[in-house]
C-alpha cells in the first residue's frame, strides 16, 4: 500500500482504539447498557418506538458488551485492511 494509504489506515485504527477507550470510561457513546433491568427498560422502549426495523433490533440495541463490541472492530478493520491490500495486489 501507499504510504498515504497507510498513514489513512493508521488514523483509522487508531480513532478505533481512541473510540473503545473512551466508551472504557464512559466518556463516549455505548449505544446500550449493561445492567440487567436497564437493558430490559431500553428494550422494552425500544420495542414500543413504533420503528418495526428498532423494534426488530431491540435486544440487541438494548445490550451493550465492550468486549464483543472491541473484537468486532479488531477483526472488521482487519479484514477490511487485507481486503484492501489484496486488492491492490490482484
């Protein structure tokens, strides 16, 4: 890859970990809750926000696990990464 296309990738996970770290401390976005009646309170407004595609979604909008969440991101950027590399090779 170029070394733009590199320094791109680069920036890219980095606002990654930046982004995990600061929902560590809660100083960002988690998109859904960990205790047990929150999430069932979430999921309940969401299943009656009158959005079928929301209410659909609700258990998992509701819930919100940091690690699941982290490994996701590793393993999307990754593949996203060598996707891209071995496209340039082909």
């Amino acid at each position: 890859m170029s070394p733009g296309e590199a320094v791109h990738l680069l920036r890219t996970l980095v606002a990654a970990q930046v982004g995990t770290l600061l929902r560590e401390v809660s100083a960002g976005p988690t998109f859904g809750l960990t205790d047990v009646d929150g999430i069932r309170r979430r999921q309940a407004t969401l299943e009656e926000s009158g959005l079928p595609d929301v209410a659909s979604a609700a258990s998992d909008l509701a819930h919100f696990d940091r690690d699941a969440e982290f490994e996701y991101t590793v393993d999307l950027l990754v593949a996203a990464a060598r996707a891209r590399i071995d496209g340039r090779r082909g």
